[in-house]
C-alpha cells in the first residue's frame, strides 16, 4: 500500500480528503496535542481489524474513540454522571480520557472485548478538522508499532507506518508529548488508569476525590503479580514505549547514580558497545561524553532541566527514538520526580525499562 503523506499547511482540502479515507474504512494517522494517533472510523469494525493489525497490536488491547463535538458522545457512551459532565466542561477539547459503559453502536472490535469504551475529545486543530470532515467518531491508538515509544512527529510514524495505512497528516512536531491521562468513570470513586498531563491534583480540584490504580506506580513486575492483579486498562500490561536497546533506570543520591552509571557505560563501551545515558540540564557535565579508547561509544543525552517537567515529557519519546537511530546496545537513564506530570513521566519510562529499576 502506497502511504500518501500531507502537511496541513498544504493547499487543497486534505480534510476532506483524509475524511473520506476513514469514511471508506481506511486509517489516516494525524498529530493530536499529546501524540500522533492512528485513526479509523470507530463504528466499523473492520476498520477497527486493520488499526490491529497495522500496529501488530494484540485485539484485547482497546482503542480510544476520539469525537469533536460534546453532542458526538451520546451515540457511543451510556451512564455519563455528573462528575464527568464537570470534567467534559473544565477539561474538554483536551488530553484527558473517559471510561464509560458503552453503547451498542460501538462494536466489540473498538473496545477489545469490553463493555465500556474509551472517550476523548482532542484539542490539536488538525485532530477536530479530520473527526468533523470525516462525520464519525475515529477510533485512534498511538501511531507506533505495537510496543514502540509513541510517535511525536510525522517522521516517527512514517518509520513505523509507512507502506501500512493510507495517509499521513503532518501537523509537525506535538506540544505535550506524551499520551493523555485516563479516568475510568465507571465505578463510584473514579479512577486514573494512566497518567497524563492532566494530574490527579487537577481532576481532585473539579470532582473530589480520585483513585489510582495501583499498576501507574508499580516499580517491579513482582509488585503486580501480588493478588492476581489484573490492571484495569489493558494496554498497561504490555512492554511499551521501549527503544531496541535494554534501558536500565538507576535510582538513588544523584552523584552516586552518575558514578555508577559512568562505571557501567564505560564497561559496555570497552567492550565495543554504544551506550545512550539520559539525563537532565542539571547532571549532563558529571557524564563521560567521549569514548574511551575502545570500539564503542557513550553519548549522553539531556532530556530537560529536572524540575521542567513539561520539557522532560515533551522529550520523551523523541529521545527513546534517537537512541534507536544511533543504534544504541543499552541505555541508563536517570529516575524523575514522581509527583504531578512526573508520575505520568516515571510511569512510562518504567515501562519502556520493562520494570529493570535498580537502586545504588
Ligand atoms: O493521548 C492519547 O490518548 C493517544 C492519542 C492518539 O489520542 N492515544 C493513545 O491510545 O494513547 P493507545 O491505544 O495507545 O492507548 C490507549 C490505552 C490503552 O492502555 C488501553 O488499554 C486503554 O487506553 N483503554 C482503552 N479503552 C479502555 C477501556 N474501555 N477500559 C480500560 N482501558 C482502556
Ligand atoms: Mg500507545
């Protein structure tokens, strides 16, 4: 399949255009505020198929239905309360994402299985034009390869979709970088089932208290296996947002984690392997940016100043992908604060280090 890429400073209509690929059933990826997602038509199944199996995604794994208009919601959602309408007001157009008990017009393939459905409202432009031109609500993972950091450009999807879906929408590089915040809305408490940009703070100020489930924080696969834990977004039992090479976090008094980190990657390096050291504005000058006189290489990478953790997520991804392309063995990375947006940040970083966090 030939992947036709436009950019929305294009001439033409390409809504319009992208609009009619998801109404015939075809996946058109487009940038979102939090990261480009992958988009078919939500209320057809078979559309919902091909976004599995061009992510190489497993099909319990349910998608996000994204809708541009509040009125959009009263087809696919049921049982909507108060404490959502609150949220739907202070929060929507946004990075923030819904659970609810869904409606039949939705089909078993969008929700993986469930009964309830995922529902978000974007605020990126190009996200409401491509929903409105297309007249449906669009179903829209992550435009990775399953298990793959999310893409924050065009180019990222284009090295994972190209030849797989019919269309790329190039809005440029996204604003926050990493994927919304996920409230499951079902039960009496509601509960963050991922974190995002909008923080358990932010949702407690509109509707009381909220709940966190346990896998955001869990730092060992060992933790989870406690009491047949079965996380309630099933995405978050995957490895995810991983780069090919291992990435180990070090934790700990920040010195001591510089100098085992250096000890370490010089060891690799001595023994001919390329090493990615990620750390912050603040610890770069304590790392060894130079190979030492063997085969492989250190390269040092600041994702931010420490306490920017808008910064820190906005480089994520773009980072775990940088490495990748200068075909980095392994990575050490520093650990974040994890309060606020910094949950949201430790939580997938844990995840791409698959739960390999060691304390020195
Ligand atoms: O920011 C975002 O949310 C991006 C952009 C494209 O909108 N989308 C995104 O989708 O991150 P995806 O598919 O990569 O992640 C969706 C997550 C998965 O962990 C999935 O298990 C969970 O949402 N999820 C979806 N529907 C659910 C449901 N009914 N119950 C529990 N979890 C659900
Ligand atoms: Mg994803």
């Amino acid at each position: 399949m030939q992947t036709i890429i436009r950019n929305v400073e294009e001439s033409g209509d390409i809504f319009e255009e992208a609009g009619k690929i998801i109404r015939e059933g075809g996946l058109v990826a487009f940038p979102t505020e939090t990261v480009y997602g992958l988009g078919g038509n939500a209320l057809d199944s078979s559309a919902s198929a091909k976004i599995y199996s061009a992510k190489g995604r497993p099909s319990d794994n349910p998608l996000i239905v994204h809708i541009a208009d509040r009125q959009d919601i009263q087809n696919i959602a049921a049982d909507i309360g108060t404490k959502a309408e609150k949220l739907m007001e202070r929060f929507w157009p946004g990075p923030l994402t819904m659970i609810f008990n869904k409606k039949a017009a939705v089909p078993y393939e969008t929700t993986g299985g469930l009964d309830t459905v995922a529902v978000r409202m974007p605020s990126h432009p190009a996200a409401l034009a491509l929903i409105r031109a297309a007249g449906v609500p669009i179903a829209a993972p992550s435009a990775n390869t399953s298990g793959r950091p999310s893409p924050t450009t065009a180019q990222h999807v284009a090295e994972d979709m190209d030849g797989r879906i019919d269309m790329i929408i190039d809005g440029g590089q996204v604003g926050i970088g990493i994927e919304s915040t996920i409230v499951d809305m079902t039960g009496e408490v509601p509960m963050i089932l991922r974190p995002g940009y909008i923080t358990k703070d932010m949702l407690e100020r509109e509707i009381g208290t909220v709940a966190v489930d346990k896998i955001v924080l869990a730092r060992s696969a060992d933790e989870l296996g406690k009491d047949n834990y079965v996380p309630k977004a099933p995405g978050m039992k995957y490895r995810h947002y991983a780069p090919k090479a291992e990435l180990i976090m070090l934790e700990g008094e920040e010195q001591k984690v510089a100098a085992e980190i250096n000890r370490r990657a010089e060891a690799d390096a001595s023994a001919g392997k390329t090493v990615g050291i990620i750390c912050t504005d603040e610890s770069s000058g304590r790392y060894e940016h130079e190979s030492p006189q063997c085969g492989g290489r250190i390269i040092a990478v600041s994702i931010g100043r420490r306490d920017d953790e808008a910064t820190i997520a906005h480089n994520l991804y773009q980072v775990l992908r940088d490495f990748d392309t200068m075909e980095a063995d392994c990575i050490y990375s520093e650990t974040f604060y994890d309060t606020g947006l910094g949950q949201a940040i430790m939580n997938r970083l844990i995840k791409a280090a698959g739960y390999h966090i060691e304390k020195v």
